[in-house]
C-alpha cells in the first residue's frame, strides 16, 4: 500500500441530552471545520427521521449551512433515500447545492425509508414495492441533471449541475445497482456490517464502465472512536450503544444520551450480542487499537475510501477523535496489504 486510503466523515448531527437542535447543528459546523482542517476528503450528512436524537432529517438544508461553513471538503449526502422523494425535487435541491459549491457535491442515494412506515406515509410517500422502482428514480434523477427530464419537463436549479452519485447500501442489493450503473459505492458497514464482503465482491464482479466511472470505487462506513486508552474509548462508546439499544426496542424518542459507565455489562446476552453483531468491525479504542482494526479492515476490504462515523456525547472528545483518525489513516501508508 502506497498511498493512505481516501478519509471521509459521515455524521447524523446528534442531538445530544441537554443539547438543542440549534446547538446540534452548530456542533455539525464545527465538526465539518474541523475534518476539513484534518484533511478529510468528505462531509456526508445522513437522512434520518423521526428520530429524537439525530439532527439531519432536512439534509439538503444542513448541507447548505455545512458549505457555508467550510471552504474545501466535498460535501454531500449519505444518503437521501430516494424512495422518499421525487427525482425532480432532489434534482432541485442538490443542483442548488452545486450551484452554491460548485466541484464540492456528493449525491448519495439509498433506497431505505429512513425511518419506519408511519414516517414514510408522513412524508406522503407511497413505498413502491417494485424492485426496480429505485433503479427507475437513480436514472430518472441522472436524466434531470442530464437536462433531459421525463415529459420535457426541466429541473431548475439541476439540468446541468454536477453532483458526485453515489449508491449507498447495507445489503447485495445496492451493489448490483451500483455495479449496474457504474457508480461508487459505500457499504453501511457501522450498523449493518454482516453483508460487509459479499456485497464488496458483488459490487466489483459485476461493475460496468460509465460515463462517470471506468472502474470499481468502494467505500466502507465504519464507526471510529480514539481515546487515551481502550477503556475510555469504551465508555464514550456507551453514549451510540445505548441509543441502538432504545432503537432496537421501538423507542426514538430519546436524544443522544450520555456515556454510562457499565452500560454493555448490564444488558441481556441477546442485547450484547446484539452490540457486538453491529460494532463487528468497529475501530474503538487507544491509538494503537484503532490503527490495528482499521489496518486489518483495509487488508480485508481493500477499500478505495474509509469513512467514519464517530458518535461521542462529547464535542471535544469527538473532535480529538477526529483528529487522531486522520493521523492514524495517514500513517497506514506504509502499512503492507496482503
């Protein structure tokens, strides 16, 4: 390995226990400050809805205020969840985007609602059982950038704009869609890591050359949380726990809680299990910890781009998280991959 892989950060703009949304997104613009100033390659802001403790559910307007807020680093979505939204309108939004930012723009899409069915009947959307409805809504989306919109009809702000298309996914799916329409893709792999290499091997086996890419570039989210020692960053670790914990019982309505001490210990077997199902490939812990799981996800991936989530309560302790990230990914360069 000659070169580092390309280092990028997703956030869901946590709305943290005592915190205001107002605050939330300032924090997201501090955040973003600083991956830019860390050399991160990319700010992606994930739709979410219905959820108490993430700040990003109107994400093209939050993109808005992150580019306002920096200078360099693309940013983008990851994702909109195209099934909750016209073409047209996503044409609209991100070709004003582009327009703000130009050569800053990534469109990820992904087909999941975002939340459950009474958030997608709220968001007056019917979902389209048809497997080949999101494949229909990318290429539709393509056209209106295109300038060559269904029944003449002409995005403005989009027909001309160029965002970077991305196809996000937590499952084979999305990688036969991407490999498809020849379009990059990102692995979900911080909350659904289980289709982790099956999808990479689909995606790359069955990749067609596109106007937009003439070969595979994989991207893998992956949860990363530094701290002084593998204990500290387990604790920090608690605070995103906890919140997959309420989630895996119904409960969205609590915003993102602060790190407990114990909080794994506590839980049932099936609730660890759980935890240790999703947090598979995760990198917490000190330094050395992290650059060692990190090391070993890019030997076994051979991913083009990592891209890290970091869910600490603490704004500081998450900043030098950040940071230490972009160092320990920097100094991988030398490292061997078989």
């Amino acid at each position: 390995m000659t070169q580092p892989p390309t280092l990028s950060f997703l956030d869901l703009v946590p709305i943290r226990e005592g915190d205001t949304i107002a605050g939330a997104l300032a924090t997201a613009a501090d955040i973003a400050r600083a991956a830019e100033a860390a050399g991160y390659h990319r700010y992606w802001v994930a739709e979410h809805h219905g959820m108490a403790g993430i700040g990003g559910a109107a994400t093209s307007v939050v993109l808005g205020h992150i580019g306002a807020a920096t200078r360099t680093i693309r940013i983008g979505s990851g994702g909109i969840m195209l099934p909750n939204h016209a073409p047209l309108q996503i044409a609209e939004q991100f070709g004003t985007l582009d327009a703000l930012f130009p050569g800053r723009i990534d469109l990820g899409l992904g087909r999941a609602p975002g939340s459950d069915q009474k958030v997608a009947a709220a968001l007056r959307r019917t979902l389209n059982a048809n497997p080949d409805a999101f494949v229909h809504d990318v290429t539709e989306l393509q056209r209106f950038f295109a300038g060559e919109g269904d029944n003449g009809v002409l995005a403005v702000p989009g027909a001309g704009a160029h965002p970077e298309l991305w196809i996000l996914g937590s499952s084979l799916y999305g990688a036969q869609v991407a490999a498809l329409l020849g379009l990059p893709y990102a692995f979900a792999a911080h909350f659904a890591p289980q289709a982790l290499d099956a999808a990479l091997a689909t995606y790359r086996k069955h990749f067609r050359p596109s106007a937009e890419l003439a070969a595979p570039h994989a991207m893998v989210g992956v949860g990363v949380i530094v701290a002084e020692t593998d204990e500290d960053a387990s604790f920090l670790a608690s605070s995103q726990q906890q919140q997959f914990v309420a989630l895996r019982r119904g409960d969205a309505s609590r915003p993102f809680p602060r790190p407990v001490p114990g909080f794994y210990a506590s839980q049932q077997p099936v609730l660890q299990q759980m935890l240790d199902e999703t947090f598979s490939v995760a990198a917490i812990g000190s330094e050395a910890t992290v650059r060692a799981r990190l090391s070993a996800l890019l030997q076994r991936t051979q991913a083009d781009e990592l891209i890290i989530t970091t869910p600490v309560y603490d704004p500081a302790a998450r900043l030098g998280s950040i940071a230490r990230t972009a160092e320990i990914v920097a100094s991988l360069a030398q490292a061997p991959v078989a």
